[in-house]
C-alpha cells in the first residue's frame, strides 16, 4: 500500500534519504536546499504564499507500514518571472547553399529566448529503483497526480504546462553541451552552474552569448545528445506523449535537454478539467477539491489506478488536502470521460 501526499516538514530526513540515494537535479542531496524546497511546498498548500504564482508543490509516495519515501513529483506555478526568467535554446534548422562549390548544408542553430511569464512547470520526478518496475506504478501515479491537482485547482496555475526532461549526461553527471558551450562561458562545472542557477540567473543572461550558435561547430557526440532524453527518462517521455506532450524544439540552456508541452491550454472555467490525448477529463468529486491520492497496491494490476488514464467511472480513494485547507477523511473520486 502507498500514500500520494503532499510532503510535511517532518518528512526531512526520509526524503534526505532518498536524495542521497539518486543526488538528481531536481531532488538534490542538499539538506538546505530540501528543507527550503519542503517550506515552500507546506506554505504553498496551505495558500499561505500570497501570490498563486510563486508557489511550489511538492507531492511524495510513501511507502504505508514502513514509513519510507519512495519517491517525489513536483508543480511549480510559474516557471519565468522578472527576476528569475524562464530560459531555453529554440532549435531550428537553417539552410546554406554555394553555387560555385555546389554545397548544400542543413545546420542546426540555437537561438536563446527568454520568458518573463512563463508556462507552470512539472518536474522533480523521482522514484527510488527499487520501485521503479513495480506493478505498482509508483512513476505513473506519480506523474499523473499533478495532472490531478492542476485540473482540481485550475486558477492557481498557467495555461500551458512544461515539462523539462533530463538528457545523457556523462557518468560522472558531466553535461556534453555544458562541456562544449556553458563551462567555456561562465567559468562553472554544470553542478555549480545549476545550484546558482536556482537563486539568481543573471549569471546565464549576462555572460551567454546572445547571438545564434551553430551547434555544428560542437563536437559529433554533443551534438547528437541535443533534445534527446537519457535512456532511464524514456518512460516519462512516453507517458507525456500518452496524455498529449510533445517536444517543441526548445532545449535546457544547460544540458540541452528537450522541452515537452501539452499543446494546449487547460480548458473549463467551472469544472475541474483537463485534455488528455485529444479527450476531455472530468473529475467529479463530492467534496472540497482534493490533493493527495491514496494508491492500493496491485489492484487493477496498477493500470485502473492511473488518475488521468483511468477507465471509465473508475473509482479512486482520496485523502484531501485542499489548498489552505485541513486534512479530512478518504474520500471517493470518480472519473469520467466526455
């Protein structure tokens, strides 16, 4: 049996474990950094963040008898702000022809771009190997819970949804595209690079060369990992593709990893919604909108318990945690596709 709640300032140590397991970008083995990114998600919850925009939720999958975390997804509001905008590499093909030579080139160019207000962003996916082939789906329920929570709390977040995947790093968690562009302009190891980087971004923006890269100047094996997903991240990719994401030729400014949104905008202004590949899902629920799912081990064989898939007039146990709202008792949700 697993619980998929939102995470609790007591939940610091567990969750420090399991940093310290995978130390990924998005769950780093930093217990500052974790205990920061716990606050912010307990505040933002509880509507304690005055502005919908700057908060960050942080959901977890506990392990229900023992106690442990297993793993972490994460929404964050807006991703792009004055202060700390959202910036990626759009990638396009350019074209070059000599008629005196009688050469023809297709190059691939990188031009940065900036977003001041910027798209909400799904992230900081982690699951412990252990419990990453399960029948349980502990990845899935993961993943599809923030599609959940936007759909129930539809103003609190932007109309398009980013999803930034992690690309082939080296085996010593060096960045190829790091290598051959951002070290040679900052100075940094893509690790220091990326912990700044969470703080202040003005680093990126002033030092970055602000005219096009052609990325054939980068070394073959660079260039061939720019938009490609590292091989553990496929599954993501894939289930993002199931619900209707698709890459949009833009790129992480750091790692080149690929950008993934849904295409289109959230849609309903009264009833909690959201599109799934091309279908419209409802969530009908007899109570205060619901954040936390309650996932029964093996029943269904996993598939039936998948909250934005599920089938037809499938039920799902809740524990509800509304926005500014305290815990009440499991409730049923029913989902129903129109």
């Amino acid at each position: 049996m697993f619980l998929l709640r939102d995470v609790r300032r007591k939940d610091l140590p567990e969750l420090k474990k399991l940093a310290s397991e995978l130390n990924t970008v998005n769950l780093p083995d930093n217990q500052e950094m974790l205990a920061a990114l716990i606050e912010q998600s307990v505040r933002s919850f509880a509507g304690l963040i005055p502005d919908p925009f700057d908060r960050q939720y942080l959901f977890v999958a506990e392990q229900v008898g023992g106690k442990a975390l297993v793993g972490t997804s994460m929404i964050i509001a807006q991703h792009g702000t004055f202060e700390a905008p959202h910036i990626y590499y759009e990638v396009s093909e350019r074209e070059h022809y000599s008629a005196t030579l009688d050469r023809h080139f297709r190059h691939k160019v990188l031009s940065i771009g900036y977003n001041y207000a910027g798209p909400t962003e799904i992230g900081g996916l982690v699951v412990a190997p252990p419990f990453r082939s399960g029948a349980e789906k502990i990845g899935r329920q993961l993943s599809y819970v923030r599609f959940l929570y936007i759909a129930m709390h539809r103003t609190l977040f932007r109309e398009k949804v980013l999803a930034e995947l992690l690309p082939p790093l080296l085996e010593d968690g060096r960045s190829l595209l790091w290598e051959a562009m951002g070290k040679k302009f900052t100075g940094l190891t893509y690790q220091e690079a990326d912990r700044l980087s969470r703080q202040n971004k003005e680093f990126i923006k002033e030092l970055f060369p602000a005219s096009d890269i052609y990325a054939s100047l980068f070394p073959e094996r660079t260039q061939r990992v720019i938009g490609q997903v590292d091989p553990e991240t496929r599954g993501v990719k894939r289930m993002l593709e199931r619900v209707g994401f698709r890459y949009v030729e833009r790129i992480d400014p750091f790692d080149g990893g690929p950008h993934f949104d849904d295409g289109l905008p959230l849609q309903g202004q009264d009833q909690p919604e959201h599109a799934v590949g091309g279908r419209v899902l409802r969530s009908h629920v007899d109570d205060q909108p619901l954040a936390a799912l309650e996932v029964p081990g093996l029943v269904g064989g996993g598939d039936d318990l998948v909250p934005v898939l599920a089938r037809d007039g499938v039920d799902l146990a809740l524990r509800g945690f509304g926005v500014g709202g305290s815990s009440r008792c499991v409730r049923r949700l029913r989902l129903r596709h129109e």
